[in-house]
C-alpha cells in the first residue's frame, strides 16, 4: 500500500516538474550537427566520461551485491551457459570489489568456479 501511495506521488510530481519547466534559450534553428560529432565532443569532455565510468560501476556493484543476482550468475557461469562471463566477473571480484572490501573489513567474496 505504502509503495503505492510513493509511486502515485512520484507520478504527480514528475507531471509537475515536466509540465512547469520551460527552455529559457532557443536553439539555433540552423545548427545541425551529425552524431558522429556529438560522440568525438563527448570522447573529449572527461568529466561526462569520469561520470560514466562510476555509474557503471555503481550499478554493477549494486546489481551484483544482490544475493539473488550473485546466485544467478554463479549459475549461469557454473552451467558454462556464459562462460565469457566468469572470467569477467572474477576478475571484477579479485581486482575492484575484494579490494574495497578489504579496506572496510567486509569478508571477500569467493571466485567463481
């Protein structure tokens, strides 16, 4: 019940945001620019790639922090139905995660087999 009362305000709200917001500056009608040159000008703005990098890895830590998720792939991995995907996931273990945990005093988590 509860999530639903949220998720109808989040509804309301989001309709208030989107329907009271307004552009201040006018594009410029005749400037077109091709795809090709907005990816080169994002491959130059290291912040936006920096900002990339870390959500990405966010949401693969969160993903795989799940012990739901964390089952499922050790399944997925163990059957050798992905087996790219072992090789990726221990080393992201050995190398980025058991690392961190290591400096907070988590226990390590173990390598695929």
């Amino acid at each position: 019940m509860v999530m639903i009362i949220y998720g109808i305000a989040a509804v309301i709200f989001l309709l208030v945001t989107f329907l009271s917001t307004h552009e201040r500056i006018q594009p410029i009608a005749k400037e077109k620019t091709s795809i090709k040159d907005d990816l080169k000008d994002l491959s130059k703005n290291t912040p936006w790639i920096l900002l990339f990098i870390v959500t990405i890895l966010f949401y693969f830590i969160c993903l795989h922090s799940n012990e739901c998720d964390n089952t499922l792939f050790q399944i997925l991995c163990r059957e050798q139905v992905l087996p790219w995907l072992t090789g990726f996931i221990n080393f992201f273990k050995q190398h980025i995660i058991n690392p961190v945990y290591s400096l907070f005093g988590k226990e390590q988590l173990s390598l695929i087999e």
